[in-house]
C-alpha cells in the first residue's frame, strides 16, 4: 500500500460526510505505520465503538469507508471474507457499511464479514502449513496476498 497522510486520508472518503470523515481519530502510531506491509489500513475508533474505518486503494487512487461495527463479535468460527484465514488468531466481525451517493442516502448499504482487529494483511503474511511435498509455500502466501487485495476492490466497487 502507498503511503498516505492524515489530510488525504480524511479527504479519500467515500460514504462519510465532511464531519464523520473530520471528527475521526487515526489509529494509534499511525506515524509509525509500515505501509509495504499492509494490503489496507482498518481500525476502530476510540471516541465511537462501533465506528470503525478502512483505507485502500483502488487502482490509482486510495478510497476510505466508514464502516459500523455490529453489537456482537463472531468466535473464531466464522471465517473473515477477506484474508479467508482458516487459522485465525482472532475473531471476526459483521460491518456494514452506506453505499456512495445517492444510494447510501435512501440507506442502501452492505456487509460482510472482516477480521475483528483488521489484522488480514498480517494474517495473509505467514507461510501456510506445507501441504504436501513439493508445496511452494511462497506462491501460495502471494496468492493469498493478492486474493486478500481482490477481496477489499470488490467491497469498494460495490460501495459504489
């Protein structure tokens, strides 16, 4: 992911109005972000629980999404739409999210299921188990890398 900073972050937006996208606080040590790592940049807002952001880029430019988080996390069980980690460290959670323009006005929105602590670019990073002899381990995490990335375009064209 490229690099961004507060005021483009603010201004990248696509289903917030000006005062949801102004009175949003940017994650802790957002300054010491390592962004070669990250195929998105999530986090939940401290000032409003079930507020909860994503930052990505869709093709040239970086787009944000105001989500809302759901009353209740999902054990372990469920399995996050996006990094589809099979071996989740964490929990998962339902967030919704308005639709762009007008559609988000008339209250169109949707949802899917995202790791609780938004931590899939990590998740996608370890090196799968082998699965069987000849296994290239390597491929298989890029795969998921970019599976994960195809995940979060989609719920972005979607928005609208």
């Amino acid at each position: 992911m490229r690099p961004i900073d507060e005021r483009a972050i603010r201004a990248s937006f696509l289903n917030a109005s000006r005062k949801e996208a102004s009175s949003l606080t940017l994650p802790p040590g957002f300054d010491q972000i390592d962004f070669d790592r990250l195929d998105y940049l999530g986090w939940s807002d401290p000032k409003f629980p079930r507020r909860a952001y994503v930052i990505a880029e869709n093709g040239d430019r970086t787009v944000g999404i105001l989500l809302q988080r759901a009353e209740q996390r999902i054990t372990r069980k469920a399995l996050c739409s996006w990094c589809e980690d099979v071996t989740l460290p964490e929990d998962v959670q339902f967030f919704a999210a308005r639709k762009a323009g007008a559609a988000g006005r008339n209250g169109d929105t949707i949802g899917t299921l995202i790791c609780a602590n938004f931590r899939c670019s990590v998740n996608v990073r370890r090196l799968p188990p082998l699965a069987y002899e000849g296994y290239d381990r390597e491929l298989a995490r890029d795969l998921r890398m970019l599976r994960l990335r195809e995940h979060v375009a989609a719920f972005v064209r979607e928005l609208g």
